[in-house]
C-alpha cells in the first residue's frame, strides 16, 4: 500500500479531530524515518518556509507534489 492510500485508510477509519494528530499522523508516514519536522525538510530540501499556520491540506498537496 503506498502511502497516501495508507494514509486515506487511516484517516477514512478514524475520526482525527484535532490539528496536532493529522500533522503528527502525516509526520509518522512521511518523514519519521528523516526525523526531521516538515519545516526542516522543506526548507532544507526545497527552500521553502512553512507557516505555523499551514493547513493539514496544504501540507498533504506539498507532501504529493515533492514526492515525499
């Protein structure tokens, strides 16, 4: 299962309610084994700077454009 399905799975079979859990949900498929935060890796890797206030939704279209 790649990661998106695994991750439209999950979120499908679990009412994730609070920000911090989908941010944290989308961190454990896509950068836990990198071990840095999204900040890090996309202005590290792409030279961009995410706001505090980004949306889950946002984050998930960066996370498929970058092929993370």
């Amino acid at each position: 299962m790649n990661k998106y399905k695994k991750l439209f799975h999950v979120i499908k079979n679990n009412s994730i309610t609070w920000k911090e859990d989908r941010m944290e949900l989308l961190w454990d498929i896509f950068l836990s084994s990198d071990k840095r935060s999204f900040s890090e890796y996309f202005k590290e890797e792409h030279n961009i700077n995410l706001s505090d206030t980004i949306t889950f939704k946002d984050l998930l279209i960066l996370c498929k454009k970058y092929k993370l």
